[in-house]
C-alpha cells in the first residue's frame, strides 16, 4: 500500500508540473465573456481523462485517479486561475460537479440505481435469490452452462443497458456464485451483453440515441439507417461471438485466467477489496421462493418498457418503434422501478414472506450498496464534463474531417479507431454517436456512397461501444461492476484484454469493408461480416493454443 501511495504522489506531482508548465503564461484575472482555455480543441483537451484512466490502472485507486482527473481539467480549463478552477470544477453550468447533480437525466439514473438496489435487498432478505440460485444449480450444472445462461439473459433484456447490467447480475449472481465462477468473470458477461447487444438491437433506447444523432434536415432516414448497421457492426457481433468460444472452450487469457483459478478454489474476489461488504452473505428467510424473484424482474422487465414508451408518447398515438426513438431512458426507467418496487411490496405482504419493518429497512441498505456506483458515476460526469469544456469533441471533429478526403477507403478503420480513443477518453458511447455521425453523414452525403456511409456509421457505433468497454470511467463499465458486486478496477483490468482483441480484429473487418465498399458501393461489401467472425475464431484458437502451453 506504501508503494502505490508514493507512486500516486510521485504521479500527481509530475501531473501538476506539467499542468503548471501549460498554464503560466495566463493573467490572474478573467473575462468570462470572451474566455477561452489555452488547450481548447487541442490534444491538450483530452489530458484529463487521460490521467484519470492511467492512475487508476497504475495504482487501483478509483476515486482519487477521477478527483485527479477532475481537477487537471479544471486547471486547463481556468489556465492556472485557481479562483475560476474551484468554481469550475464545482458549479460550471456545462460541465461542473454540482450542476452534473442537479441535471434530470443524470439524477434519473441514480434514482434508478438506488431503487435497484432496494430491489436486490429485498429478494435477499425475503430469499428469492437464494431459491433461484437453489433451483438454477439443479438446472444449470456446470460452470459453462452458468455463463451460457447469463449470456443469454444478457441478450434477452435488451432494451437498456443499464437496465441490463443491473438486472442480469441480480438474477445471476446467486448462480455463477454456486459455480465458483469469478466476479470479474461475471461482470465481463454482463458488460459485454449490455451495451453490444443493445446497439444491435432496434428496439432499445441505443437505437434511439443513434437515430437522434442524425443531423436535422438530412434525407438519411436515422432509424433506417440503423437497421443497415447491425450486420456491419463488427466490434458487438465479435464480443458476442468471443463469449460463446471462450465458455465452451472452457479458456481465458490475461489477468482474468488469476481470477477464474482463484475462484475455482472458493476466491471469487482475487483482492481484498469488497466494495459490497458482506451484503452477498447475510442470512435470508427460509420461506423464500423461486416466484419470489422471478416475479419482480418479470414486473420489472414490462414495467420500464412500459414507462420508456409511454415518455415517447405511444400512449400519445405514437407507434412502438416511434415510442421508442423518442423516449426519455432516465424516466422511463425511473416509472418503471418505482411502480415495480410498489408491486412487490404488495407482492411480498400478500405472500406474507415481509413485514413492513421488514420492507422498510431494506431501503437504506440498498441505498447503501449503491454508493459506490453513484460516487464513481458521478465523478466520471464531472470528468466528461470538464472535457466537454476544453473543447474534445471539436479536436475531435477535426481530425475526422481532415482525413477523409485523402483516406475514403479506410475511413471505416479511421472512424472506428477515433470512436474508440474518443469513448475511451469521455467514458460516454452517446456523446461518441453525437460527435462523429453528422461528421460522416456530411463526407458521404451523395447518393452514389451510400454503402460507404453505413459502414462508416456502424464503424462509428462499433468503436463506441469498443471505447465505452476499455474505459474505466464508463458508466457501463461501472454499472457492470455493481451489478456483479465486483471490484470497479478488477473488471476493467480483466476486461480489457478481451476488448482489445474483439477491437483489434473489428479494425482489421473495417478495412477489409472500407475497400470493398468504396470499390463497389454495394451491398457485396457484407462479405467483410462473414470474415471478420471468421478471424475472431482464428485469433481466439491461437489464444487458447498458446494459453494451453504456457
């Protein structure tokens, strides 16, 4: 602990001279009205995240590495004002912490995360999940099929990725726990079936956000467009495709092979840390039932679909897919919670498996498993924020722009790499979308690249979501680690090996596309799908062969 301590000093300090170095040249006092930082819309924007993601690798310390990160993009963006930087990192309008608090959508989500953990709570105490896990283990009974299964609940619950993570690793933990199955290994199939399933899914809100990415005026039809993407969107397909090789295979590589031999001798955990305490191991009511859980995911699952499409106006005359395109997630996913955990409640006192005493003190203790998530959550807002201030996603911008007049063939390859530096930096797959679709609806806008276009755009959502799983400061990616009740850092260190490689080979299936498609503009183009899945096996069987002899 002493060592990464000093390294953590020893970083922070070179960080500060460095910021220092870029901000001395900047007057003590500021006009706001025609202020600009000195590293706006420059690489200098992306620095904070940058810090951020590599001290929390180095030193396994979360929290401090996104304060950290926090406070570098507050100084770039005061250029060494300290007045302006306190007052920037805290109540900015676009980017600082307590407006970040204050913003419906982001507060949604926590009202959704506390209700979930409510939720969890309670199907402990009244032993749902024990007798789920109890019936599952005379059903699934071995390691393979516990993971199977979760995949495939990952893929059923397609409509929100939060949604996802946090559902799936309920439902699940109890079984993946009898089959000594890790908890790093368990929060990567729920990661890696949350966000790639979603953007393969036509009804979900990641469709919706990608519709509304579509510049206003244009002729592209967004969710049409949409639809022509999913075969193309290598990075979801190759992650889906390695679940299913990796489990039957029975292999893994990278520091999750630690955590997966560990588990099999009874360490789920691998590190000390447990940042869910010993809520995994409180006794639970004999009376429980299997009805008990099944029950209130099933109201769950109905209830949120029901509030995303009624904020979109299906009850309006709206049609479900319209509903959907134009349905506030954060809402609907709070309606939906709320009016589940009512029903169960009911449920519950009806059965005569709770009291309300009962029902009542669950309610901080599933607040309280939830701080973690809300803490890292809310810091990664602020981090995105304060990159949002520098002026990111214009560098950003620029730098697609710039190239693709010279590189039409691999501007899929181009695009997708930029997506995933670009999500991997912000932590965010929809503010990805919101940047980089108009730039590649603007390069191919005749009729005659239309192909083009939708390779360039699933390339766009592909190294999104790519991004989106790398990066520590993703809310997916935390989302994934509280749904598991893993440690945030083990699941991001162990989950990284495998996005790379799914990303690796998706850049390589994006090349081969991006010349197809700008040699034909055809269809034919979806040949690229085929091979792409094809080199994901390759690659996975020279893994396992290599992982066999070491």
């Amino acid at each position: 602990m002493k060592k990464k301590g000093l390294i953590f000093l020893a970083a922070v300090a070179v960080i500060a001279a460095v910021l220092i170095g870029l901000t001395l040249h900047t007057p003590g006092t500021v006009d706001l009205e025609t202020y600009t930082p000195a590293v706006y819309s420059t690489i200098g924007a992306l620095l904070p995240p940058v810090i951020a993601i590599a001290l929390a690798l180095i030193t396994k310390e979360v929290y401090s590495s996104l304060f950290v990160g926090i406070v570098s993009g507050a100084l770039l963006y005061a250029n060494g004002n300290l007045e302006l930087m306190l007052n920037t990192m805290l109540f900015h309008e676009e980017g600082g912490m307590i407006y970040k608090l204050a913003d419906s959508w982001n507060v949604g989500i926590l009202v959704f995360l506390v209700i979930l953990g409510i939720m969890v709570a309670l199907m402990n105490q009244v032993g749902g999940s024990a007798a789920f896990g109890q019936w599952a283990s005379t059903h699934i009974k071995t390691r393979v099929g516990a993971q199977l299964a979760t995949m495939v609940l990952g893929v059923l619950i397609f409509v929100d990725d939060y949604f996802n993570c946090l559902t799936v690793g309920s439902v699940m933990r109890p079984v993946t726990d009898r089959h000594r199955i890790s908890r790093a290994k368990l929060a990567y199939l729920i990661d890696a079936t949350a966000a790639p399933v979603c953007i393969i899914a036509p009804v979900s809100s990641w469709a919706a956000a990608v519709t509304s990415s579509v510049p206003a005026g244009s002729d592209i039809n967004g969710f049409a467009m949409f639809l022509k993407t999913i075969p193309y969107n290598f990075y979801a397909l190759t992650t889906l495709l390695m679940i299913i090789i990796i489990t039957v295979g029975k292999f893994d590589y990278g520091p999750m092979c630690i955590h997966e031999e560990n588990a099999k001798k009874g360490d789920l955990f691998t590190t000390a840390a447990r940042p869910y305490g010993n809520a995994d191991d409180e006794p639970v009511s004999p009376r429980g039932k299997v009805i008990d859980l099944v029950f209130p995911i099933a109201v769950l699952i109905i209830a949120c679909i029901m509030g995303m499409i009624y904020t979109g106006g299906f009850f309006d005359g709206e049609s479900f897919v319209d509903a959907f395109a134009g349905a506030d997630a954060s809402m609907g996913l709070v309606l939906g919670s709320m009016s589940t955990l009512i029903i169960t409640f009911c449920f519950y006192m009806i059965r005569g498996v709770m009291t309300f005493k009962e029902f009542t003190d669950c309610i901080p203790e599933g607040f309280k498993a939830m701080v973690a998530p809300i803490l890292i959550l809310t810091m990664a807002w602020t981090l995105s924020g304060m990159t949002s201030l520098l002026g990111a996603k214009y560098y950003v911008h620029d730098l697609v722009a710039a190239s693709a007049d010279a590189l039409n063939m691999f501007l899929p390859a181009i695009i997708f790499l930029v997506a995933v530096f670009l999500a991997f930096s912000t932590g965010t797959s929809w503010g990805t979308f919101a940047i980089l679709i108009p730039v590649v609806c603007h390069v191919f806008d005749s009729a005659d690249t239309y192909e083009m276009l939708v390779i360039s755009i699933a390339a766009c959502l592909a190294g999104a979501v790519c991004g989106d799983h790398c990066s520590p400061i993703s809310d997916t990616t935390i989302m994934a680690s509280a749904g598991a009740h893993s440690d945030h850092v083990n699941h991001v260190s162990t989950q990284l090996p495998y996005a790379m490689t799914a990303g690796a080979v998706s850049a390589v299936g994006y090349v081969i596309a991006g010349c197809i498609g700008y040699l034909t503009d055809s269809s034919i183009a979806l040949v690229a799908t085929p091979i792409t899945l094809a080199l994901m096996v390759a690659v996975l069987m020279v893994i396992r062969s290599t992982v066999a002899k070491k």
